[in-house]
C-alpha cells in the first residue's frame, strides 16, 4: 500500500514538474512583452511629475538617445527573461549565499539581466559604462546541472566511426531552439519505456517549490538589476543628480526602508542628508520594477500567478502526503526486520 502511494505520488510530481514548467515560461513570455511598456511608463513618471524641470533642460539630442538607450537595456535583459537564464542565475544565486546579496550586479550575477558592467575609462574617470553586447547563447547553462537525461543502453550506443543519427542532431538543434523561445521543454527517451521526463526541473514536490522559489527570486534580481541600470542611464542623461545605491534598492524589496508615496514602479526616498545644490533634504528619485507591481497593472500576469500559487499548494499537499508514506513504509520495515530478528531463523544471542 505505501509503495504504491508513493509510486503514485511520483507520477503526479511528473505532472506537476510539467505543469509549473508551462506557468513560468507562460509567465516569463508575457512578462517580455510587458517589459519595455510599463518600463517606459514608470520612466515618463519620474520625468514629468518627479523631475519635470530637469527633463524639460533636456536637449532632443539628450532625450532621444535615453529613450534608445532604455529600449536597448529592455532588449538585452528581455534574452535573458526564460525558463532556462533564470533557473540559471538562480543556482548562483543560491550558491552565492546571503553574503553576496548586495554585490555589484557584474560581481553577483556574470551573466544577468543586462550583465552591467561599469568601467572606468582612463580618459574619463566619472564616465560610466553599461556594456550591451549580446548575451552568449544560453549562457553557461549546463542541462546537466537540472535534470540530466538516462543514457542509452550500451547496446544501442552507435559504434565508434559510425556516422550521426541524422535525426538525432534535428531533435537537439529542435531543443535548443526551444529553450531559446522559452518553449515547454520534455525530453523524450527513445530507449526505455518511461514517459518524458520534465525539464530542468526536479522530481519531488519539495524539489519543485523549492526550484520554483529561487526561479522567482532569480525574477526579481533581474528586475532590480534592470532598474539599476535604468537608473544610471537618468544619471547619465543629467536628469537625476544622485543614483540610488543597490543597497537602497533591496532594502526598498524587502520594506525595510520608508518610502515616500510614489507612482508604480517608481522609487523615492527622502534622504537625512542635505542637497549640496539646493541645501534642502536629499530625495533621490528612480525606478524599481517589482514583480507585484508588473502583476498589479496586468491581469494576465496576475492570472499565471494565481495558477503558480494553486499549483503551489497542491505540491505541499503531495509533500506531506509522501512524507507521510514515506514513514509508514520506514515503520513498515523497521516491524519486519524486527519480525525477522525474532524468528527461529535466527537464534538469541547472549
């Protein structure tokens, strides 16, 4: 009976590893799509009701290249929204520990959201520098890493100098293609008779929360780094005098910090400093996107989150169900080495 609970439970975690692969990448396509425009809505925000003098000091010249230079940072961090660079960045997230949570986006995170590097040119020490070159394909991510596939019988394996199973490199050309467009990943095996396994997820209900936690911590990085980046692009621009630090940025994430009331993804903070230019308070101003605040402005995100937090629930329930059978089996075994212990197999020993 336990066996077969758990046997059962096993299959449904197959399912649901399916399931929470569809949601997020669901999700994650729909969030490139909201990307750019709430990005730019929250920029507008701080423009024209929280700087409005300086943005109309502006030159053309001066507001057109920020308004490219926005649309390029949404498109490089947009190759980097999937399943699969996030589920990345959320294993060195995990192995970085809590020490490194405020690093330097570049130091943090080598492959991020928009891979901020900022340099310091020698003919120019105040110059900041984003870097936008394109991402590499796929990252460093190792399928390995998640939910590496069974080999293949040793005597099916294609002998040595024999040429390449033709349809074998369009299946993994087919793959990558895929997890570039952020497609539902299955890996079939042709050489046992299992039904394909989810991918790069894990097996067990508690793995699967705990992949799907870190995927959306993973989320949120992206999104502040994003932010980050913004936000130096104002100050570059000469819109904004002083840039908000990381630091500020993840105590805002986590409410540790009071903020002053302000549009959606738009950050203000009074500061108890003094503006050396106006002698007033120091307010810094810019933007934060927040994954709530993405789903607050688009019900199709706010429904993909309902579904993950459904599908969350079920995965708890599956957990304290297999951690159930799983004891009543360890009972079950411990009764019958007992039993076997004590049968007249087995004399007593002094």
């Amino acid at each position: 009976m336990a066996r077969r609970e758990l046997q059962s439970l096993e299959q449904l975690s197959d399912r649901a590893a399916c399931k929470l692969y569809q949601l997020v990448a669901a999700y994650a396509a729909d969030l490139r799509l909201q990307l750019e425009p709430l990005l730019l809505q929250a920029v507008f925000q701080v423009c024209t009701r929280q700087l409005p003098e300086a943005f109309n000091a502006m030159s053309e010249e001066r507001r057109h290249a920020l308004r490219e230079r926005i649309h390029d940072l949404c498109q490089r961090c947009s190759c980097l929204l999937t399943v699969e660079q996030l589920a990345q960045l959320a294993l060195r997230l995990d192995g970085a520990g809590q020490d490194d949570e405020t690093e330097q986006p570049d130091e943090a995170d080598p492959v991020d959201d928009v891979d901020i590097e900022m340099s310091l040119p020698p003919t120019d020490p105040a110059a900041i520098e984003l870097s936008l070159e394109p991402p590499r394909f796929l990252g460093d991510f190792d399928p390995s890493n998640f939910c590496p596939s069974p080999s293949p019988p040793v005597s099916e394996v294609d002998e040595p100098g024999d040429d390449i199973d033709a349809n074998e490199a369009a299946e993994a050309i087919d793959l990558l293609r895929q997890m570039v467009h952020g497609a539902v990943i299955t890996i079939p095996s042709r050489h046992s008779n299992q039904p394909p396994q989810a991918f790069p997820l894990p097996r067990d209900p508690a793995g699967l929360r705990r992949w799907f936690h870190s995927w959306d911590r993973a989320l949120q990085r992206r999104l502040r780094n994003l932010s980050h980046a913004v936000n130096l692009e104002l100050m570059r621009s000469g819109l904004c005098r002083s840039l908000i630090p990381l630091t500020l940025l993840d105590a805002a994430l986590e409410g540790q910090t009071d903020l002053q009331a302000a549009p959606p993804n738009v950050l203000s903070v009074q500061m108890p400093l003094l503006d050396p230019v106006t002698s007033e308070e120091l307010r810094l101003n810019g933007v934060l996107l927040r994954v709530a605040e993405y789903e607050h402005l688009r019900p199709e995100l706010r429904d993909h989150r309902r579904q993950l937090h459904q599908l969350e629930a079920t995965l708890l329930r599956m957990e304290r169900r297999m951690q159930h059978w799983q004891q009543r089996l360890a009972v079950l075994k411990a009764q019958s080495l007992w039993l076997e212990d004590s049968s007249d197999n087995h004399p007593h020993r002094l």
